[in-house]
C-alpha cells in the first residue's frame, strides 16, 4: 500500500524533510513505520527514538502507535503542539 | 459554527456582531483573545511565525467545538486562529462562545481554548536577538486539559 507522509514544523527542519511517499506491506501499524524510519539512522533514529516526544496523525486525526494504516492515506508526524 | 484559519487579523466586533445579529436567545457571549507578547521565558522576542497543517486544523477546531457543544449549552461559537507571521501586540486566536446564561459560555469558552492548545496542529516559532527557536508545549497546558475529562 501507498501513503503520503508528512512532517512539520521543528521536526522537519531535524529530518530535512517535508513530506515523502513510502510504499508499505499491508496492514503496517503506525509502530511499525516508526521502526522503518528510525532504521534509516542518523536524525531519523535521534528524532523517533525511544522517549522523544511527538505526534501522529492518519487521515488528519490524532492517530496512536497501534492505528493501523490503509492505502493512499496521510500520515503526518509533528512535535507537541503550540497554538492559541 | 464558524471556524477559520487565515493570515489576516481579525476584528473582535464585527466577529461578535456576526454571531449575535437576529438573535434574541443568546444571554451571553463569552470571549478569548490569545496575543502575541514581546517577552517569553525572559527572552525578548520580536516576531513570532505560526505554522499550522492545512486540512488538519480546521478539522481539529471543529472537532473541539462539537465537544463543547456535547457538554454544554453553545448556540454557537466562533474560532479564528491566524497564521504566519506576527508581531508583539497582534492578536492570535478569537474564541466567542454564545449561550443563554454565563456558566456555560464561560466554561465552554475556557474549555475551547484548554483543547485548542493541546490538540490544535499549530506551532510557533520566535524570533530572538539569539536567533529563532520553536517554542516548546507547556506541561501546565497539557495538565489543563486533562482538569476537563473529570468535570463538567
């Protein structure tokens, strides 16, 4: 399956990245992706490793490490927010 | 409801005047302005930029306002937040919570912005003499939050 992956604000300038595409197995939980990018190493395993804090969403909802992903879907990681 | 995520400021009295124009069974109307300050954790700040994820924002804000609505008495209610960037003094969210008595507008009015600053997908950088930084979230803020799962 395909999904859409974006990062934002402090996180992204740590990855570099604003969004990217992946292509995962079927049924790949938002654990698991986690997993997948902490292997790639350097600021990837630094920023998504054990203890640090950020967030998820799928589909533009607050999404949890169990959330299973579905096929061109969204998912979006940030740092705790800080509006109003 | 009305819920809007823009760049340009906003105007308290035309907003206020926009919820309660024909109406006659709104008691109250309870109100929060979120401003920019030019100090933070002793650090003189002059610009502050606000990044938000477009789609997921407005979502969220709604989302928070059907909550609101769930627990108390809100005939409606007004959310503007701006983004990009703005300068010590510039106001950066508008709640407006109308009901027909106070205890629900002030509460649902506080309640608003408790989640707002938990859940809402913004975040603020500064801009110091040191250089910019993100400003962190505040532990306070997520302990305000959580104070709403045990009351009314």
């Amino acid at each position: 399956m395909d999904i859409r992956i974006l990062y934002f604000a402090s996180l992204r300038e740590r990855l570099g990245r604003a969004e990217e595409r992946l292509t995962l197995a079927d049924g790949t939980t938002v654990a698991a992706l986690i997993q997948q990018l902490r292997l790639r190493g350097g600021a990837w395993a630094e920023a998504f490793a054990e203890g640090q804090a950020y967030r998820v969403a799928v589909e533009q909802e607050l999404a949890s490490l169990v959330t299973p992903l579905g096929d061109g879907q969204e998912v979006a990681f940030f740092p705790p927010v800080t509006g109003g | 409801m009305r819920v809007a995520v823009q760049m340009e400021p906003f105007d308290i009295a035309v907003e206020h005047a926009r919820l309660t124009q024909n109406r006659t069974d709104i008691g109250a109307v309870a109100s929060f302005v979120g401003l920019c300050r030019s100090d933070n954790d002793a650090r003189a700040v002059s610009a502050m930029t606000l990044e938000h994820y477009p789609g997921m924002t407005e979502k969220a804000l709604e989302q928070i306002v059907r909550e609101a609505q769930a627990r108390w008495q809100v005939l409606d209610c007004t959310i503007i937040h701006r983004v990009g960037r703005l300068l010590p003094g510039d106001g950066i969210v508008l709640v407006l919570v109308a009901s027909a008595h106070r205890r629900d507008a002030f509460a649902a009015c506080e309640f608003i912005m408790d989640y707002l600053k938990t859940r809402a997908p913004f975040w603020k950088k500064e801009a110091t003499n040191d250089g910019e930084r993100w400003v962190e979230a505040r532990e306070s803020d997520d302990e305000a939050a959580a104070r709403w799962l045990s009351q009314r």
